[in-house]
C-alpha cells in the first residue's frame, strides 16, 4: 500500500479525534466520580402545613379552622346513623 499525502492526513487526523475521544471519555468519568456541589446558603424553612381537614376528627378542632368545615351525621327515620360526621375543607371562593 502506497502512503500519499491524502492518506498520511487521514491517518493523523483519526489519530487525533481518536485521542481528544479518550481525554473527553477520561474526563467526564472523573467528573462523574466527584462528590456533588451542595449550597452556600441553606434554604429558608416554610412554616409547617397543617394537617388535612379529612385527617381532623374532632368538632371543636375542625370548626376553629377557617378553611375546614363540618358536616354532621346523618341518620334515617328510625335513628341509625346513615353517615358519620367528619371534617372537611372549604370550597374555594370563585374568582369573578
């Protein structure tokens, strides 16, 4: 096989993608290895939510919120409870 310029540049150049390969290959690896970046700053706390109405299982506990209402038990014409009283949230105000 004869070497020509053409060729003789081909060679170097597949050599050379070929090594920039391997470094960026080699790189990334080492990236991947080291330990993540935490924040400076720690992030401000939220106040704490309050529990859900449904998980609310007292009265008096449910109608001192204002986004819970409840509902009592209902019963039928010989006095068995149909459904039990519970708590639950308020429907939100429709925007106009």
């Amino acid at each position: 096989m004869e070497m020509t310029a053409v060729s003789t540049k081909f060679v170097k150049g597949f050599g050379l993608s070929g090594a920039a390969l391997a470094l960026a290959l080699i790189g990334c690896g080492a990236l991947a290895q080291s330990p993540p970046k935490t924040d400076a700053a720690p992030k401000a706390t939220t106040a704490k939510k309050s529990p859900a109405c449904k998980t609310v299982k007292a009265q008096a506990g449910c109608e001192s919120r204002d986004d819970c209402s409840w509902v009592g038990e209902s019963k039928d014409a010989n006095g068995k409870v149909k459904a039990k009283a519970y708590c639950r949230t308020k429907p939100k105000a429709a925007k106009k």
